[in-house]
C-alpha cells in the first residue's frame, strides 16, 4: 500500500513519524512523507527505504509563524494545500496519514476529493497543549496572537468536528482513547493505541566505555531531567523540591537540561535564585543525543515531574522508555498515564504532582533505599527488552491496522 505521511515538521528528525515510517516500509508498505525542510537539507532523500520529500519551506522563524496563524484561520495549511494534488497522483497515494491536529482538515479535503482513505495520528491533546505551550511567554504580540488564533476553546471545537471524518485515529495512551470517546463521542472501534515506546536496540546507546557527562561530580547524588522546559513539566516543582531534599541529601544535584526560550529560562533560573538553590540546582541548555543519553545513563535518578493536567493526562513521553532501558531508577508525578504504568509493572516511583514535599519525599526514600530503586530500574529494562513496553511489540497495532486498510 502506498502511504502518505504529512508532517508539518522535519524528518527524519521527529522520532515517533521515524518510527511508524519504517516499521511499516519494513512490513511491505511504500511510505512517502511530505513535510518541512531546512536550508541545509535534500528536496528528495530516501531514508533507511522512507522516501522523504521536503516540500514545504519557510523563510524563517517569522515566516512560519505567520503561516501558521493564516492556516489556523480556516485550519487550512496553504503550502500543504498547494502540494498535496501533485504528493497525491505522482506517488498514487492510496491512503492519507496526518500527523497531529493542525493538518487534519487540509489532509481531509484533500483525501475526499481523491478518494483516498484517510488516518489521524494524535501525537498529543493539541487543544489542552495550547494551554501550557504559552503560559510562561510574556511578549503581548504572542499572547495577543495565542488568544485569538491558538486558544483552547477554539481548537477543541475544531477537533470534535474533524474527528468524526477520518477513518482511524490513532492515540499515544488508553487515556486518550477514553478522552476522545468521552469528549467527542468517537466511536472507539476506529480508535487504535500506538504508544511512544522504543526500539530494542536504543538500549545499545548506553554505551558505559564513554567518559560520564557528570565527570568531576562523582560525589553527587545526580537528580536529572532531560527535555521540554514548558510550563506543563513540572520543573519548578522539583527546584522546590531541592530545598527539602538539600537538607536530608547534602550531596544532592538536580540538572535540569534541554531546550527553552528566554522567558522560561529566566522564570526557572529566577526561582532557583529566589530560594538560594544555586549550589544544588544546574540549568543547561540543549545538548546533543550521545549526551542526552549519557546523562541518562549516569543520573542517580531521571525524573518526569510533569504537572497533572489535561495535556498530561493523555501521553506518556518518548523519555519515559529510554529511562527505562538506561536501567536507572526513574522518578515520575502522578499523570495518569505515566503512574498506570509504573505501578502495573513496578517499574519506578511516583510522587504527587505539583507537591514540592512529595517530589522530596520520593528522591529521599529512593536514597534511603536505592538497592530497592535499582531493582525496579532492572524490572523496567527487562520489559522494555523482553515484554510489552518496546516499540516492536506496541507498533503490532499500527501494522494491524494497514493491513485491514488493504483487505
């Protein structure tokens, strides 16, 4: 079947369209992928059997802001729009996959006019993520144009109405399963479950010949964080944290390390100033994957400290398998996703979300007893390996679900 994937977004950069892409280019599926491109990359490249077509491009950031907010006033992305007819019949496209809400209309019209069937891949709740994407941002350009074109009320109406035309829809977690059937009145039967998990073989990554990222800081209890810097992580719950955990932990560390605009930094950093938690807080910026992933390997304890909210409530990131096949003990709030599989398969700890005293608590009962953690990371490295949680066992729904679509 020829599948065609549109994502207003650069791959093979984005981790989970990688995936699905190839296990289904492995499964006898052509997979073309329409989506942005960079200055310094190909129009047209085949990766690892994906044929990619980059298409769609932006002069700048600016730009792509400012057709982002034309798409958003009739949820219709004009570069998609203009490319689709030709992605379409050159490939013969027999089935249209969009990935996440913005594009789903553009893909719709388009599918319809040619007859083609059409799949929803939800990366997230779209609506709630306007919520927290934002909430930190003071520029009153942004918010003014977040209020009108990007708010919370107007996308979910949007969504309900798209929704309903698609043939599948594909959700992260159960709780969003539920959610779209609660909310929309989806019929579940056209709804399938394909997680973030990882593959097998990223456990390879954690390569422990390579020099530790905390080289120099053998003695520290290391708490880490990698990724986002939104409002909805949770980070500033964990700074609070330290303050409780500086006086039973002395030797504590919490590293905060990803990517963040000035406003978020500056609210984190200022937080860390306000409660003279400089020598037990580090902030740093966006570091590449082999350090990503050394970081996790040499954490005393990764964290997911993400506040419980509607966003949160409907995924479980992408980091949440890598830390469990780094085999260390991975400390995560109470978001329903993360805390169902935590405790089914006794994996890690939960804390309280958005409880300073809870997140202190936990990091201080791991300390007190980290042969137990340690046993829990071993079980959560086994069922990545071995179990439900990897991506060649979850992604058996995304192949299911193309091979009915063929019949």
């Amino acid at each position: 079947m020829n599948i065609g994937m549109l994502l207003n977004g650069n791959y093979p950069a984005d981790i989970r369209v990688r995936k699905e892409a190839e296990s289904l280019v492995e499964n006898n599926h052509a997979v073309f992928v329409l989506c942005k491109r960079n200055p310094n990359e190909k129009v047209y490249e085949v990766v690892n059997g994906v044929q990619v077509i980059r298409k769609i491009a932006y002069k700048n950031l600016s730009h792509e802001g400012i057709v982002d907010v034309i798409a958003s006033v009739s949820f219709m992305h004009p570069f998609f729009k203009k490319e689709l007819p030709y992605f379409i019949k050159e490939n013969k496209i027999e089935v249209l996959h969009v990935h996440d809400l913005p594009l789903a209309k553009t893909a719709f019209l388009a599918a319809r006019k040619y007859h083609l069937k059409t799949v929803l891949d939800l990366h997230e709740n779209y609506p709630a993520a306007l919520m927290t994407w934002f909430a930190w941002r003071k520029n009153p350009i942004i918010r003014l144009k977040n209020k009108l074109f990007f708010n919370y009320n107007r996308w979910k109406t949007y969504e309900a109405r798209i929704l309903q035309k698609f043939d599948v829809i594909i959700a992260v977690v159960d709780e969003m399963k539920q959610r779209l059937i609660e909310q929309h009145q989806v019929s579940g039967h056209k709804i399938i479950i394909v997680p973030n998990s990882e593959k097998k073989t990223f456990v390879n990554n954690f390569d422990t010949s390579v020099a530790s990222y905390f080289s120099g800081l053998e003695n520290k209890f290391i708490i880490s964080y990698v990724g986002g810097f939104g409002p909805h992580r949770g980070l500033h719950t964990a700074i609070l944290g330290m303050k409780n955990i500086a006086r039973k932990i002395p030797n504590a560390l919490l590293v905060l390390v990803g990517p963040a605009n000035k406003d978020v930094r500056n609210h984190l950093q200022n937080l860390v100033n306000q409660n003279n938690l400089q020598d037990f807080v580090t902030i740093k910026g966006s570091e590449p994957f082999t350090s990503v992933v050394n970081i996790m390997n040499n954490s005393s304890i990764n964290i997911i400290p993400h506040i419980s909210n509607e966003h949160t409530e409907s995924a479980v990131p992408h980091k949440f398998f890598q830390i469990l096949l780094s085999g260390k003990p991975l400390l995560v709030s109470d978001c329903a996703p993360m805390k169902r599989l935590v405790n089914q398969f006794n994996i890690g700890s939960c804390f309280e979300s958005e409880n300073p005293e809870s997140f202190a608590n936990s990091v201080a009962a791991i300390y007190s007893d980290y042969d137990s953690a340690l046993q829990k990371s071993k079980k959560g490295n086994d069922v990545s390996l071995n179990g439900e949680l990897n991506w060649e066992f979850t992604s058996k729904n995304l192949i299911k679900l193309y091979d009915n679509l063929k019949n």
